[in-house]
C-alpha cells in the first residue's frame, strides 16, 4: 500500500510540473504572438533634415578609448575628409573635461563634430551638443558602441565617410539621471555594481574580458535590494528589482533589455525585473538571451517620460557604461536635444533594427 501511494504521489508531482511548464510555455507563446500581432502605436516620427554635404569638420579623438584597429580607422576617415578638400581641425582630448571644451568650440553652426570613442567618450561630448546646430557623427571605435550600432553606424573608415558626406541629419532624444546627460541607458542596483568594479580596475582600453571577473564576484555577492519605482506620478514597483531606464534597446553583449525602445520618440523605455536572489536573475537572462523577458510575469515594461527612483539601502547607478552615484535618482526625457549624422540607408526611426 505504501508503495502505491508513493506511486500516486510521483505520477501527481510530475503532472504538476508538467503542466507548470507547459503553462509558462503557452504564456510566454501567447504574449508574443499577441505582441507581435499588435505593434505598439508609436508617436509620428520626427521630421529628418536632408543636409548638402558638410565643409569644415572638427574630428576629436580619446587616446584612451580604442585599440591600434581603431586608430587605423580614424587615420582612414581623416585621409578621406583631406581628400575631399573638407576643412579639419583634429584635436586630441586629454580627459572627460578637455572633450566637452573641444567640442563646444565649433567655427560655425555647419561645422560637424566628429567623436571617436565608445559610449562613456560620446557621453561627454554630448554636454557639449546639447541644444546646438552642430550635427555629431560618432567613430565608434569603443568596447560596446552602444548608441552608434544604433544609429546604424559601422567601424568602417569608408561607410563613415559615406554618412559624412551623404548622411541625414535627425534629432536625438537624450536623457538626464540626477542632472547628469546620457544616451544610452541607465541601470540600477546589478549592473552597476559590475561597472563600478569595471572602473576601479581600469588602465585604459577595455575589452569585454575584462567585464568577465567583476560580473562573476558581482554575480555572487549581490544582495538585491528593495527599489521603489514611481512612473510618471504612479508607482509601479516597491521591492528586490533589477531597473534599467534608456532610450535604445541595445544593451552589453548584444542583449536588448529595453526592446521597444527608439531614439527619437520622446519617451524613455522603463524595465522593472523583480528578481530577490541568484536564480531568478538566472531566469531573467536565459529569457532575455531569447529576447522574450519582456512576457516574463516578473518583468514590468512601461514607456514612460519620468522615473523616480528610491531605496532604503545603499544602490549604485551606471549610465552609459560609467558610474553613475547612487540612489535616490530622477530620470528624465530630454526630446529632440540634439543633432547627430546618420547613414543616409537608415531610416528615421528605424535605425533601431540597425545592426
Ligand atoms: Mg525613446
């Protein structure tokens, strides 16, 4: 009799499982299908300035972001714009403060600002954009080049000098965490905890190995705390949560935490990942490796103009790959802030499926 029953119980237990994995099968298949059959309603899109090819460029270089192929890249561009007969004026910024005092000195308002650099370089020069004519092109010649993959921008001296030459010139949305400019996205609480041991370790160039070590001890040693998350007015979240707030979907190692977002809508794309411990975090990346983490009943995903952004505990930020304080934070949408060149190929507002 025992034994029938234990038999009872194992046929009982693996139904059970069967059938819950079935379910978040089904649930994750449905949403999907539900998303994908009904795009999300987008404002209209911003009007791109068609722009006769530029004649004077200021091309500033980070010495620091870059391997010896990116150097080889920049030399390429410059040849080509000495070719052309464009006027150049090449200036080699020695620090963050250095960038922004170069690139807010452009002879006249036609002048393009050219930015070789990753992310953390075009950051800086943005400070320096903001509310300017003068369009930015960006040599992505950093780790991640978040914004330039983008923007539909490649590491190629000859596909750079085309978007120079033939390139459009859209808007930008930028976005400010505590007053401070980014583009990308901002992270709290995990991820910017792995970006501040990035930094501390840091000589110079990185490379994705060096996130390796830092993500591993992160990974292990991250103890979730409760982030309070008000949306707009309304809050949306009050416990253990990864949040990351951005204006691209782009994130490290080609993951797209924030899936729907644009650059030139005007909103900030806002994902909430409700995670307390090691093995949902697990979940949360197996799922969003798949793209699918947004269907997850854990994930809340909301566009949005206004974050605020509390906690009882000590919580670090990053933006744009940088550290970025800690909380309490507010993060909000600067619309159309900025210029930057895009190839002429890349459509406004869908240079977000680029690359
Ligand atoms: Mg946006």
């Amino acid at each position: 009799m025992p034994h029938t029953l234990t038999l009872v119980w194992d046929r009982l237990l693996a139904c059970a499982t069967l059938t819950l994995v079935w379910d978040r099968l089904l649930a994750c298949a449905t949403l999907t299908l539900a998303h994908r059959g009904e795009p999300i309603e987008y404002p209209e899109a911003p009007r791109v300035d068609c722009m006769s090819p530029p004649r004077s460029a200021i091309v500033i270089v980070n010495p620091v972001a870059g391997s010896g192929y990116a150097r080889e890249i920049v030399a390429c561009f410059r040849r080509r714009l000495d070719l052309s007969g464009v006027e150049t004026e090449l200036a080699v910024s020695s620090g963050p403060d250095e960038l922004v005092r170069l690139a807010s000195r452009p002879p006249t308002p036609e002048t393009v600002v050219v930015v070789a650099g990753g992310d953390g370089t075009v950051r800086h020069a943005l400070t320096a954009l903001r509310g300017r004519p003068n369009p930015l092109l960006i040599l992505p010649v950093g780790t991640e080049n978040l914004l330039a993959t983008q923007l539909g921008l490649l590491p190629d001296a000859e596909a750079l000098w085309n978007t120079f030459a033939f390139g459009r010139v859209a808007p930008l949305d930028l976005a400010t965490v505590n007053g401070r400019l980014f583009a990308t996205n901002v992270g709290v609480g995990f991820d910017a905890e792995v970006v501040r041991r990035v930094a501390r370790r840091r000589r110079g160039h990185i490379t994705h190995f060096d996130y390796f070590w830092p993500l591993w001890r992160t990974f292990w040693q991250y103890r979730f705390p409760r982030v309070r998350v008000v949306a707009d007015g309304g809050e949306i979240c009050d416990e253990p949560a990864l949040v990351f707030v951005g204006n691209i979907p782009r994130y490290a190692i080609g993951l797209r935490i924030l899936r729907e977002a644009r650059w030139d809508d005007g909103l900030l794309d806002l994902c909430i990942m409700r995670c307390s411990h090691q093995a949902p975090l697990l979940e949360h990346a197996f799922w969003a490796l798949l793209n699918w983490h947004v269907e997850h009943r854990a994930v809340i995903y909301r566009k949005v103009r206004r974050v605020e952004l509390q906690s009882a505990q000590h919580v670090l930020l990053q933006s744009d790959g940088d550290p970025a304080g800690e909380l309490p934070a507010v993060v909000e949408v600067l619309p159309a802030a900025m210029r930057v060149l895009v190839p002429p190929s890349t459509p406004a507002s869908d240079a977000r499926s680029a690359g």
